[in-house]
C-alpha cells in the first residue's frame, strides 16, 4: 500500500489525503449530529410527556378530573389505582389494560419514563411512558402518559438519509476543487521542475522562474537560483583556472621541447652541463608551478587541507629569521622578544617565502623583513624598495594567475600565484594579508592571531631547519 502511494504524484497523494481527512470529518460529524439531535428529541418528548402528566395531576388535585381526559393527539393518557384498575383514560387509552406491565410499573419513580413498543398500545414504532402520582397519601392515583416518538424517528431517519446522499456529493465536489486548486498551488513548483529541466538540457539559462507569489515556493525559487549563480561563477572560476594553468604550464614545456629539439642537432663537442642547468632551470619553474596549482585545487576543497594538520607553537621571529637567511640581501629585524604562535610551520614559512620572492624578484637594492606584536596580533612585515603597486591594484594582484605590466615577462620567474597563495595560507590561519605604500616601494603587512603561549611543544627548534628546507624546495627562489 504504502509502495503503492509513493508511485503516486504529490498532487494525488496530497489530494488523497484531504480527502480521507474530508471523510473522517465529515463522518465524525454526522455521527454527532445524530447522536445530538437524538438527545434533544428525546429531552423534548418527555418534558412534553412530564408536563402532561403533571397537568392531569393538577386536575387530579383539584377534583376536576374530567374522563375522557382531554390531551393532544399522539398521546394517551391513564389514572390508575393502587390495584392496578383504570380510572379515567384519554379518548384513545385502553380501559382495561394499564400501558405498563406490573414489573415495569413496579421500578418506575415518579416523573422518569421508559421506552416501550409502541404496538402495545396501538402507535407505530416506539413510545415513552412517564409515571407521576396525584390524589391523597391514603388513595394515591398514578398518571400514566405515554407519547408516540414515530415523528422524531422519521425525522432522525431523514436526517440520516440526506447525510448518506449528501455527504458523498460533498466530498466528490469538495476533491475537486481540492485538485484544482493543489494543481494551482503546486504549477510553481511543476514551473521550477521544468526550468531546472530545460537548464540541464542546456536549452535556457541558468535561472529558474521565480513566482509572482510571496510564498515558500517563491523563497526556494530565489534560494535555488543563488545557488545556481554561486555554481555559475564557480564552473567560471574553474574554466578559467584551467585555462589558466594550462597556459602557464605550456611556456616551460614549450622551452624545455625547443631545448631537448636543439640538442638532437648539436654536435659532440657541447657544453652539455649548461644545457642541462638550463633544462633543470625549466623542471624546477615547471614543478613549482604544479605544486602551487595542487595547493590551490586543495584550497577549493573547502577542507582546510592547504594547511596541514601538524599544528604546533612556534616562535615566528626565529622562523622568518630561518627563512630569511636563505635569500641574500634580505635584511631581518626581530622582534625584542620571542612571539609565541600556534600554526603550521611549513605553511608559515611558505608565505614568508613567497613574499621575499615577490620582494626580491620587483626590488632595486634592498629587501627588509620585520616582526614585530600589536595588541591581539603578531605581524610579519615585508618592505622592498620596488616599483610599487598601484592602489587599484592590490586588490587585483591576489587574484590567481594575475600580473601586473610590469611584470608579466615569464622570464621574471613569477607565475601569478605567489599572492593567492599567501592569502589562502594566512586566512587558513584566521589572519589577513594588506598592501602599502613604503618610502620607496611596497609593503606587505601579515597580522596573524597570536596562539597560546603555554601550547606544548610537539617539535623542537633543531628539526625545523629540515622543514624549512621542505617550505623552501617546495617555493624555490627564481635563479636569476
């Protein structure tokens, strides 16, 4: 059954449960209806029978007992005496037989009533005796009225024959404005399915329709088509890191094949170890780049995976010192004290390499690298005595593969990806990367969040030299 249901569209199985809804309430209802209406007949014929009854006691009282006893049709009337003997009748009560039974007379109290067939005494279906008693102590009289209940039967049985014929029609014309207004409410939706079906198929664009409605629908319209915008740029972003990629990977192997293809051709006699420092020089550009190319792809994972999972305290003076040492010309300044940092270290000396690279590759004499505290931060500050960056363009020079004019020549050594790189690598960190003017030249500000001083040390001082040499093999100085 329940396999059954979900072969169904939403729309029917939605409408099939309106519909068992509508019956049960429907049915719960007449059922009440009846059984309240039941009640206030039955309520209404023995007040009309008490009331009668009481009456004849009155006149009972009073000595104005008239027989026949004069009373509405449809009921009759009976004064008996302790022995059971008719003493005065309505004009169609029997004068011999009391209506009651010894038995049934014999329980009754004064003003309750019993049901009993109505054959008894001549009516059709059912009747409703009442007992009350009038006269002296020493003589009691007891007033039997009985009042035919065939008018409230027929009524409760029209009643219930309309509901049977009506409440089918009802629920037949109620599932059918119930289907068409599901399918009025549910056309956005089948619009949404069939926008995301022609957008697969390539035949619109990316946008789903958005309903005129400010409803759900309308919301998860917008939602998607965020969605779909944010896959958009994305699909962009990797198309033209591709494109990218391949264009920069194609200039090192194009000199490394126009090498190899001259090489064929020269004779014995050639300097072959320049030749080969020259191809290695190509290797090394060509693996650099594929290594900053797999750490960006890593970057976009959304993993965290550019920084590794080797977290530990740090002294950052002593590592951009370390780093700083292998780029000559590279003038250090340490901070007073030691600056405690929970980080990954590699990836730290990454970026230190990287920006002296950038430094050294656009500087005319000197490169200056300073670490230094401020307040929640612990800075890394880079300064070179270049060209400069225009300030439309900082922003600019962390996109990936971007160059500026003066430094697009491949020869330079830059790729393009050094800036990203660094970004990507600080802001794993919870730190931020921002461009200045220096006197003369560029200055590169890092701000990392300082770590907890009392972090445990889970590697010391000694091996860090072995990873730097790792950072440094992985980020190789261009060779001029």
């Amino acid at each position: 059954m329940r396999r059954r249901l979900r072969e169904l569209s939403l729309r029917a199985r939605l409408l099939l449960i309106s519909a068992a809804a509508l019956v049960l309430g429907l049915a719960a209802g007449g059922v009440l209806l009846v059984a309240v209406l039941t009640f206030a007949q039955g309520r209404a014929v023995n007040a009309e029978a008490l009331e009668t009854a009481r009456g004849v006691a009155r006149l009972v009282d009073q000595g104005q007992l008239t027989d026949p006893i004069q009373v509405t049709p449809g009921v009759q009337v009976q004064v008996i005496d302790e022995q059971n003997r008719v003493r005065a009748v309505s004009a169609t009560a029997d004068r011999l037989v009391p209506i009651l039974y010894d038995g049934e007379l014999t329980g009754l109290r004064d003003g309750d009533g019993i049901m009993i067939p109505g054959e008894r005494i001549g009516f059709d279906g059912e009747a409703w005796v009442v007992k009350d008693t009038a006269g002296p102590a020493t003589q009691p009289l007891q007033i039997l009225v009985a009042r035919s209940t065939s008018q409230q039967s027929q009524s409760l049985h029209l009643l219930q024959v309309t509901l049977l014929i009506a409440f089918p029609l009802l629920v037949a014309l109620l599932a059918a404005g119930l289907w068409r207004t599901l399918g009025a409410a549910l056309r956005p939706v089948d619009a949404l399915r069939a926008g995301a079906e022609e957008i697969t198929g390539g035949t619109r664009a990316g946008r789903l329709p958005v309903p005129d409605s400010h409803d759900e629908v309308r919301r998860l319209a917008v939602t998607l088509n965020d969605m779909l915008q944010r896959l958009d740029t994305a699909r962009a972003r990797q198309r033209a890191f591709v494109a990218d990629a391949a264009h920069e990977l194609r200039s090192p192997l194009t000199n490394m094949r126009t090498e190899l293809e001259v090489a064929q051709r020269l004779p014995d006699d050639t300097d072959w170890p320049a030749l080969t420092d020259d191809l290695l020089a190509d290797v090394q550009r060509l693996s650099r780049l594929v290594d900053d190319l797999l750490l960006l792809a890593r970057s976009d994972d959304g993993g965290g995976r550019a920084v590794s999972r080797r977290m530990e305290q740090v002294d950052l003076g002593q590592l951009v010192g370390e780093v700083a040492a292998r780029y000559p010309g590279v003038r250090h300044e340490d901070a007073t004290g030691p600056l405690p940092l929970v980080a990954d270290p590699d990836a730290l000396a990454r970026v230190v390499a990287n920006l002296l690279d950038n430094a050294c590759r656009h500087r005319r004499s000197t490169v200056t690298v300073r670490t230094a505290e401020a307040e929640c931060d612990l800075l890394v500050v880079v300064t070179d005595d270049g060209p400069g960056i225009p300030v439309g363009d900082r922003e600019r020079v962390f996109d990936r593969f971007t160059r500026l004019d003066d430094g697009r020549a491949r020869d330079a050594g830059g790729s393009g990806l050094g800036l990203a790189i660094v970004q990507e690598l600080v802001r794993r960190h919870g730190g931020s990367v921002t461009l200045g003017d220096a006197e003369p030249g560029l200055r590169v500000e890092v701000r990392l969040p300082k770590g907890d001083g009392g972090a445990p040390r889970r590697r010391g001082a000694e091996t860090r030299p072995g990873r730097l040499r790792e950072a440094e093999s992985a980020a190789m100085i261009t060779k001029e």
